[in-house]
C-alpha cells in the first residue's frame, strides 16, 4: 500500500505538525497568558483582601464617629432639655404670680367698691343732716334790702349820691 493515497487507513497516514514558529508563538503565548492570568489573579485576591481590611476599618471608623456625635448631640440635647424645663418652671412660677396679682386686684376692686358705697352712703346721710340742721332764711324786710342795695352803689360809684 501506498502511503500517499488517500485510501490509506488513517493509522497510516502522515502526522501532519505546525511549523516549528507556530509552535514556539503558542509556548511564548501560553507562557505570557499564564503570566498575566497568574498576576491578574494575585491582583484580584489581594485587592479583595485589601477591599474587605478597608471595609472593616472603615466601618469601625463610621462607628465610632456616630458614637462621638450621638454623645456630643446628646449632651446638647441634655442642656437644651435643661433649659426647656427651667423656661417651664419659670412660665409656671410666673403664672401664679399673674394669678396672685389678678386675685389682689379683685380684691382691691371689691374693697375700692365697698368704699365707694360706704362713701355714697355717708354723702346721703351728710345731705340730709344738713338739710336737717339747716337754719331758715330769715325773712328780710324790702326797705332794708333797698337800703342795702344802695350803699352799695354808693360804693361803687365812689361816693356821688
């Protein structure tokens, strides 16, 4: 049998190779992938690695801010409620004392009024005791009143009858 024929049984025809720079392209590439495929790979654990540090620390530090700002709100908030609750016993205490001095100008209004009603009383009473005591007029005669109307022109006119 022929080997070169196409007939041939497949265990006997010729192996067929890539040329020799083919070859040696793919072994330099197979090697260059590897060696990215390896750097790519260590990159990728390592900046994983980094990533879940940073994560961590950077939660630790959130936290820990939150802490310091709750505690610095909270103290502000403690002396604003401190000062809410003087304001409310001050409102409280100066409530009373509107409510003492509305009581006190009720009474002084009751007392002015039972003055007045008392001085309303004594003023009738005065009235009618005068009117009581009063002397009457005593009748006077129309030649003394005459006489007396002319002295006093005579006065006024400095003498001349």
């Amino acid at each position: 049998m022929h080997s070169d024929s196409d007939s041939a049984p497949l265990e006997d025809l010729p192996r067929v190779r890539p040329p020799r720079q083919w070859r040696r392209l793919f072994e330099t590439l197979c090697v260059i992938g590897s060696l990215f495929l390896g750097g790519f790979g260590s990159g990728y654990f390592w900046s994983t690695r980094n990533a879940d540090a940073q994560l961590l620390r950077q939660r630790s530090d959130h936290l820990a801010e939150i802490e310091r700002l709750q505690r610095a709100y909270g103290q502000r908030i403690d002396r604003a409620a401190g000062a809410v609750a003087d304001a409310a016993v001050a409102t409280t205490n100066a409530a009373m004392a509107t409510t003492n001095a509305a009581e006190a100008v009720g009474e002084a209004a009751d007392q002015v009024g039972t003055a007045a009603k008392t001085a309303t009383s004594a003023a009738i009473t005065a009235k009618a005791a005068a009117k009581a005591t009063a002397a009457a007029p005593v009748p006077s005669s129309a030649g003394a009143v005459n006489s007396t109307i002319k002295r006093a022109n005579e006065r006024l006119q400095g003498g001349r009858p």
